[in-house]
C-alpha cells in the first residue's frame, strides 16, 4: 500500500560511486492548484503502471472529478471525468492492489469512495453515509476497504467503509473503569486481513485486533509488567521481526520525554529499552550552541541531585529499516503552531499548522541497545495542516542519504551508517525541462516513483528569463538519478 500525503521521501547512493545527479526526464504543467471553488489537484504514482493525476473543478454549476492516466514518460494515455457532490474535497487518494482508490468528504457527512482500473480504464463510485463530523486520520486502503480512525466528541473508534457499496462500519472502543477521554487511538496496521490497532486506555498499551466487518476479535494489554507510559507507538517490521517504536514517559502527563524501542512476538512485548531524549548524544544539535550549554546545565544538575531532566518532544515515527543486521530508528519532532490576531476588541487564536525541528536517526543491535544517533534540523517554509512524514529512509551499500524539500530547494544529506556522521550535505534548486525556465517560487511534495525515479509536484510560480513572463503552474516533474 502507497499513501499518499504530504511525505518527504528518501534516494540512497553507496559511499564511494560519487555525488549522483538528479535529471530532469520529463514534466507536464497544468492550471494552478486552488481551493475548493477551482482546480484542486492530486498526484499518485502507481511504479511502472505510471500515475494518476486527479483534479476537482466546478464548471455550469456542478462538481466533477477528472482522472488522467499517464505513462512513465508523463504522456496522458486516458482520461476520464465523473459528476460528484457538489460540496466534494479530496479525503484520501491510495494505490492498493492495482488500483486507484480515492475518498472525496463533503460538509454534509457524505463520503464518496471512487474506484479507478487502470487495466480496464473503469471508473466506479460508492456513496457512504459518514454518520458524523469526526474527525478521521491514518487513513488508509486495505483491498477495497477505506480504514480510519475517527474522533467525535472525546469518543475513539475504528472506521470501515466498503469501496463497493459504501457500507459503513465503526468500531467503539470502551474499556472498563476508564474513561473515553483517556481513550486514544495511536496507530493501527493491517495484518492479513485484519486491523491491528494499538489502543492507549487510561495509561495502558493494547493490542486490539478489529475485523472489516467491526467485530472486536481481542484486546490484549501489552504493558502490563511495563512501568513507563506509552504516549505514541508504531508496529513495523523489518528483518522478519516485528518491532514497536515510540515515545513514552514515566508518569502519566500529558508529555514524552524519551523514545523507546522493542520487539515484539506473538502479539508480546518480549524486550524493550527505554531512552531519555537527554541520553540521546546529538538530540539537540539543532539548537544553538548556547541553548545546548543550558540543557547541558540542568541534565548535570539533576543528576547531581539523583534526578532525570525530562524535555518534551513530540515524535511521528518511521517504520524500523534494517541492513540486515543493525535496525534504524527514523523519527521527526513537531508541535502545534498557533496565531493570535486582534480585532475590534476581540482576541482570536487559530490553529496554522504544525513547525518541525529536526529528525533523528539512531542505530540499534539485535537487543536494542543504541549504537549510535544523529540529529538534523528540518527547515520548512510552509506548515503542514495532518502531522506527515517529511523524512523517510533506505540504504544502498553502508550509507543513507535523506532528501526532502524546502521552498524551492531540493536538500540532501549523506549519512554514514557505520557511525552516523554526516558525510555530505548539499541542496540544490527545483527546475524545469527548459533551460530558459526558472524555479521562482515551490510549494512542492516529493514522491520515490520507480527504480531511481522519482516525482516533484506542487504549485509553482516558474519564470521565463528570455520574455521575463511568469506564470503559475501545478507542475509535475520527473527526475532520474543518474
């Protein structure tokens, strides 16, 4: 399964072959994304099938959405426009099993869930009635199954939708003597069929496993000769091993001061080690040099005094990678960001997004001890609105190299993995396949495509340096490491 969101995603070169360069191969060009009222556009890459670019516009009075089925080289092979609800925004779009599936919401608690075959160029579309205005988030397709969890009024669940005929179930989740709002949802996979969902109940981890038809099946506590706190947890795997990464703390506030990292069999927690962001050695290498003396300061403080400094850092992390013998940890620090404006008297606070500070990366062995950690500062000029992933990770030979985007720069940093020290960083600006043609201004995603290819789109504003004209442009472009 491919989801996409608004990702940063990663190119990997062995140490050694040189500095590979990233070549324009193609790009199309189409009317600037808007809001709602006019062109919204969506880009999913299927590898070698190619992509799906899809848009929403509104033309005599009705909503329609159009799909575009290009090629590898960005030539348009098939198009196709459906009739949608008139209030219709994009929820979702997914590759799963060959197909394009998309969830378009609206502000009338329906939900419209639109199958694509590129094989038949068949377009098919289900209506679900969503029976409230929760809030849905870690989206995601399972075979034709739209799955979420949602939030309405304190009270967590797990929602199912058939892509087939819009039926739609949701799964309560109560637990005795706690209370729904110590009731949260941290993440969820699914495994054969079946959706595994790690379930934080008044301070206690569970495993509940949920079938599509919104049966509980179990409901296992993970950490019950566990002392610390589970604030956020992922299940990945890597190596055949099943493994849960999160934060935590040792008290039950409202706070994360460290990460952890353990293993798990037969749906157990068998080991797992536990990590204050101050044992980390480079976490706040991001700071300046006089905030990094100040945390210095009070961490030997507190130790002086048999204390542990506690910092507090929000952390989405990555599924484990593994070489085949180490694992490495990917996790990115974010919090919210709000704005106070004034106006005739009255005081009013918006949530604007959330800022992020850096990434860490760390080395484990097979029975979780650290190895190693290393911090990069994350510099993004436009906040995103879901908490995404913008960092993600791969190896080739002994090295990671981290790429994503900022503005109108493509940023890359080399990593060594035997010791983590960054071999190489460098950024390079956004072009176009004309030579005549100037990046201005990016609001750009990136996207791994297929083999060494991979996908820049957003809008941009793109000058030509021969007439000096501008022009705003939703711009797809293929580039090929070469």
């Amino acid at each position: 399964m491919k989801h996409l969101s608004f990702l940063f995603f990663v190119l990997v070169l062995a140490l050694g072959c040189g500095e590979a360069k990233a070549q324009v191969t193609a790009r199309i060009e189409l009317p600037s994304s808007s809001n709602i009222f006019g062109w919204v556009n969506q880009v999913l890459p299927m590898g070698r099938q190619g992509l799906v670019v899809e848009g929403l516009n509104n033309h005599d009075g009705n909503r329609y959405l159009k799909s575009v089925f290009c090629s590898t080289s960005l030539k348009q092979l098939y198009a196709d426009s459906v009739a949608v609800n008139k209030h219709a925004y994009f929820d979702g779009i997914f590759y799963e099993g060959r197909k394009c599936y998309t969830v378009l919401g609206s502000w009338i608690n329906e939900l419209q869930l639109v199958t694509y075959d590129p094989s038949t160029h068949k377009t098919t579309i289900a209506t679900s009635q969503y029976p409230h205005h929760g809030i849905k988030y870690d989206k995601t397709v399972l075979d034709h199954y739209f799955v979420f969890t949602s939030v309405y009024k304190k009270q967590h669940a797990v929602g199912i939708i058939d892509f087939k005929d819009g039926n739609t179930k949701l799964c309560d989740l109560k637990f005795e003597n706690v209370k729904d709002k110590d009731i949260d949802v941290l993440n969820y996979s699914m495994v054969n069929g079946v959706i595994h969902a790690l379930v934080n109940a008044g301070g206690e981890l569970y495993l509940m496993k949920i079938s599509t038809d919104g049966r509980i099946l179990s409901s296992d506590n993970l950490t019950t000769n566990i002392d610390e706190n589970i604030h956020s947890a992922k299940l990945s795997k890597a190596g055949g091993k099943t493994f849960i990464t999160g934060t935590f703390s040792v008290n039950k506030k409202n706070v994360s001061q460290g990460i952890y990292f353990g293993q798990m069999e037969n749906d157990r927690i068998t080991s797992v080690k536990f990590y204050n962001f101050t044992d980390l050695k480079n976490f706040y290498n991001y700071l300046s040099e006089g905030k990094q003396n100040e945390i210095a300061e009070k961490k030997a403080k507190a130790e002086k005094n048999d204390k542990v400094l506690v910092t507090s850092y929000n952390i989405k992390s990555h599924d484990v990678l593994t070489d085949g013998k180490y694992y490495y940890y990917l996790g990115e620090a974010f919090y919210p960001v709000t704005t106070t404006q004034v106006s005739m008297g009255a005081i009013n606070t918006f949530f604007s997004g959330f800022e992020y500070t850096h990434s860490v990366l760390a080395k484990f062995d097979g029975n979780g001890n650290l190895l190693w950690d290393q911090c990069f500062p994350l510099h993004v000029s436009d906040r995103p609105i879901f908490i995404n992933y913008l960092v993600s990770a791969s190896f080739v030979g002994n090295n990671i190299q981290l790429v994503y985007t900022d503005g109108n720069k493509l940023m890359k940093k080399l990593v060594a993995s035997s010791d983590g020290h960054e071999v190489r960083s460098s950024n390079a600006r956004l072009e176009t396949d004309s030579e005549d043609d100037k990046v201005k201004k990016s609001n750009s995603t990136n996207l791994p495509w297929y083999d060494n290819n991979f996908l820049v789109y957003g809008n941009q504003t793109v000058r030509n340096q021969q007439t000096g004209e501008s022009r705003k442009v939703f711009a797809i472009t293929k580039y090929t490491l070469k």
